[in-house]
C-alpha cells in the first residue's frame, strides 16, 4: 500500500548563495534540477543562518532553535538530540525520517530524530577547538597543512569524493523510495 503522508525533502548545500540559481533569475548559472524542486515546491526568499559557524547552525536547523537557546556555540559542540529536532517530530508523526551527508551531530548511537543517517560526518574529539584557539586575529593559522589548502586550487579532493558520494546515496535513496 502506498503511503498517503506527503513527501518532505529538505535540501542544505554548504555555501550556495541563492542567487547562483536559475529558479533566482541566474542565467549564467545552470541548476535544473532544483529549479524543477523549486518550481514543484517551496523556496525561501528570505533564509537567515543562525550562526556563520557550520555545526552550530546544522543543530539550530535541526531544532528549529536559536545557537543561544541551545548552547550551541562552536564546532566543538555538536547536536546529541536535545532538545527534540524536528526529525523527532516527524518520526512520531509516522514518517520514516532519513537524512543523507554531512550534519555534524557527535555520534550516530544518539537519539537526534534522524535515526537513518546515510553518509554521515559526525564530530569526532573536540571539533575545530584546538585551531580556532592557535589562530590570532588577522594571521594565516599554523595548523599542519593549512598552507596546502590555501595553495589548492580546482581540483579533486577528499571533499570533492565526499560531496559526490552524498550525491549518489541521495539519488540511490529517492530512486529507491519513489518505487514505494
């Protein structure tokens, strides 16, 4: 029997400025496929991040609260699953909640409302502590291999690989549940 509950997709990509769309107006930049999400769906016009830092504002996404409200202040410390996200909400409302890549919660044995997480990063130790600490205001950071991520340039990285292989469970995933 076919599920009679809505699909939600929720689609996050790390600095993507709205504006690099062509649903936007763009007509330099080629995007069909969200322009399809967009034109199918919602898009916001007005989008505001809680925090210009990457894991404090995945865990304000998540809880649909301010980094303040949740103490979320930095990349060393990461979503556990309080207080309640909105997977969690969805679950008891009978969705099977699924997320695929990078979210940045610590562990994948805590209770975040996304119990099937595909290609998950979590935050291992102590986050990006030890080299927001060693960086002076205005100086390049010391941190062992910085210099080559300055000097890199286009090209395939672990990054890269990383992003692609989010890409291709996302797509094995939708092609999968479309078929239910």
């Amino acid at each position: 029997m076919k599920n009679l509950q809505p699909n939600i997709l929720l689609v996050m990509s790390d600095q993507h400025n709205s504006k690099m769309t062509g649903y936007s107006g763009n007509t330099v930049v080629k995007t069909p496929h969200l322009d399809q999400l967009a034109r199918r769906g919602a898009s916001f016009s007005n989008a505001y991040c809680t925090s210009p830092i990457c894991v404090p504002a995945r865990a304000s996404i998540a809880t649909g609260r301010y980094v303040h409200e949740i103490e979320a202040w930095d990349n060393a410390t990461p979503y556990v699953g309080t207080p309640p996200s909105w997977g969690h909400h969805l679950g008891q409302a009978g969705y099977q909640v699924t997320t695929v890549g990078k979210l940045h919660y610590r562990d994948p044995v805590d209770d975040t409302g996304f119990p099937d997480q595909r290609v998950a990063m979590h935050i291992s130790g102590r986050g990006d502590l030890r080299g927001i600490a060693q960086r002076p205001h205005g100086r390049v950071p010391t941190v062992p291999g910085f210099r080559a991520i300055l000097d890199a340039g286009a090209g395939e990285t672990d990054y890269t690989r990383y992003d692609r292989s989010v890409v291709n469970a996302a797509e094995r995933f939708l092609e999968h549940e479309a078929d239910r």
